[in-house]
C-alpha cells in the first residue's frame, strides 16, 4: 500500500558540527542496522504496517538469487 505522506525525522546540530552529526547519523544507522529501531516499531505500532519501515540495505526481500 502506497502511504499517504512521508516526513523524514531531523536533528538540528548548531553550524559548524559537523563531527556531532556525524556521529549520530552514524548511531542511528547501527541501531536501524541491528533491529533495535524494528523492534520498538513492533512494541508500539498500534496498527500493523503502519510505519514504513526503512529498508535495510543487506536484507533480502524475498527475491530469489
């Protein structure tokens, strides 16, 4: 189902901190990467799928190779 509107989520770091956001996109990413951010969609999702979840880039989505 094609979702009715998608707003990415922001940090705001002051100008200049480069370094700073940096590491959080690093962070964020693991935790997506790990399963951490699926599985706290999945404790508080009050309706199934109706988060879009991000795609995980090594993670076959059922097509055969």
């Amino acid at each position: 189902m094609k979702p009715v509107r998608v707003f990415p989520n922001v940090l705001m770091v002051g100008k200049g901190e480069d370094r700073l956001r940096s590491t959080l996109n690093t962070a964020i990413q693991e935790l997506v990467n790990n399963g951490f951010v699926d599985r706290v969609i999945d404790k508080y999702e009050k309706y199934p799928n109706s988060f879009q979840r991000v795609a995980i880039p090594y993670k076959e989505t059922g097509a055969s190779k």
